[in-house]
C-alpha cells in the first residue's frame, strides 16, 4: 500500500467472503467462507465455512477472532470489510469490545480492499476451480491444506518472492531434493534437505535404539511365526536397506543387534521402520 506507513500495517487486517457450490446429498448447495488477512504479512486464517450466514454465527466469529490467548485479531487494531449485511452492527460491537475497530468500505470499491479479493482469486485459479467436491468435509480439507501451502509454502511476489511462514530460518543449497504434495499432487512445495542433518538424526536415532537395546529385558513371550513378519522384514531391507539415505545406519544397527543381542532382532527392525514413519511424519508441516 503506497502512502501508508509501515507502523500502520502491522495492526491492518482484512475480512470477506467467497462462496463455494459443493455437491451434498440434498443437491449442489453453495457454502460461504469467511477469512481473515493481516495486510502486512498476507498470512490467512478461515474463519468459518457456512451455508448461510446469520447474525449469531457472525458474533461467534468475531468472538473467536478476537480471542485473547489464540485469535487471529489480538495483534490487529483495525479491520476492513465491505458492505454486506451479515457484517451486522453487533458484530462491529463484538470487534470494539475487544479494541478492534472494524472499517466499512466504500460502496462498489473492491479495490480498497485488494489484498483480500487477491487470495480469493489465488485459492479460486490455484485450488477451488479444479476440484470437484463431494460433502463439506472435502471443502474444509481444500481450504485448509490450500490455506497451509499459501501461508508456508508458496512464494509471494509482492513479499519480494518470499515465503510468509518459512519452514528453514535458512534455506539449505545442499541436499536431496524433496517434494511436498497437498491435495493428491495439486498443490506442490520442492525444497531441500540439509544432508548434514539428516545423517545426524540417523546417528542419533541409531545410538539411541542400541542403548535401549542393551538394556532392554525381553519378555519370555513367544508366539507362532507369521508370514507377515517375514515380508515386513523383505520389504523394510528394500526401503530402508537398499534405497534409504539411512541404509548404512540401518545395516550398522541389524549387524550390532545379530552379534551382540539375537534375540532382540526383530525388535531392531521395528524399531527401524517406526523411526522411518517417525521422519516422515515430522517433515509434514501442520500436523
């Protein structure tokens, strides 16, 4: 915004609505989506997805924004929004009792209010309109990994083609290159990861499964053998042993457990395969 100080963005947000037509068991029906911008970062919250919005369900939503330990206008002094009447005046109330002023704009000027009419153009071309959804479980799901990609994955050119919640403070120019998939492909973040990390959390995860290993009492429990075990085992010495960046770790642990403590080798395994899920988990932003 050109002529407004910095100082003066930083408590700027923006509020509207875009609608969604979905298919449900009642036929297509058209879903309305509130969401919360703050001007100076482009960061996103949903506020609520509705059928049709009333009074009540408004105040709720300025109660929950204006939350004081967890909503997304404690920082804010100031919100735009257009003319509509589900904006009702209790509503503007709801925000003044929590030191939030709301500012209505003009009539027939979207422009005044272009940040917010910008995402709904980007989820709309980039999500919305190459989805067809069935129930409103499915719009939520849409909106919220499409809202997780805008907020930490997707660069910005107005922010000098930054990112507004970065997951590296650094970004690494060494690694291997990974891909981040939302919404079966639609939605994709590319980034690399930091080798040296990630052989020190192999290290690390493999030390810290021999120490339990060496100390580890095991159970006379014994049960019949199971085919499954078996191709457990064959298919983790594929994934983990073969084409795994931890295979040298994962061969070193399966050595040391065979020779110094045979009878907790399976143990070993799962123990390999459930750190494997354990990495993959905490790559996943969000969860």
């Amino acid at each position: 915004m050109e002529g407004v100080s910095p100082r003066h963005l930083q408590v700027l947000a923006a509020t509207d609505f875009f609608t969604v037509e979905l298919w449900t068991a009642l036929g297509l029906i058209r879903y309305h989506v509130l969401f919360v911008i703050r001007v100076a970062t482009r960061e996103v919250q949903i506020a609520g997805i509705v059928p049709e919005p009333n009074e009540r369900w408004m105040n709720q939503m300025a109660r929950n924004l204006t939350d004081p330990w967890d909503g997304f206008l404690r920082s804010s002094r100031y919100l735009i929004h257009d003319r509509s009447t589900v904006f009702t005046e209790q509503f503007r109330q709801t925000l003044c009792q929590a030191k939030v002023e709301a500012l209505r704009l003009p009539a027939r000027s979207p422009n005044l209010n272009a940040f917010a009419e910008r995402f709904v153009r980007t989820i709309r071309e980039d999500c919305l309109d190459r989805l067809i959804l069935f129930g409103e479980a499915s719009l939520e799901l849409a909106v919220r990994e499409f809202v997780l990609h805008y907020n930490r994955e997707r660069n910005h050119q107005s922010l000098d083609n930054k990112i507004i919640q970065p997951e590296f403070p650094q970004f690494p120019v060494e690694g291997d290159l990974r891909c981040r998939k939302r919404l079966g492909g639609l939605l994709r973040y590319y980034y690399r990861e930091a080798l040296e990390d990630a052989n020190a959390s192999f290290w690390t995860l493999r030390q810290r499964i021999r120490t339990f290993l060496r100390e580890y009492q095991r159970p006379k429990i014994s049960g019949p053998a199971n085919w499954r075990y078996f191709m457990a085992f064959l298919h983790a010495n594929l994934r983990l042993g073969i084409f795994g960046r931890e295979r040298f770790h994962y061969w070193g642990l399966l050595l040391w457990t065979f020779f110094r403590r045979p009878t907790l080798f399976p143990l070993a395994v799962t123990l390999s395969i459930h750190g494997h899920h354990f990495r993959k988990t905490c790559r996943v932003p969000g969860l």
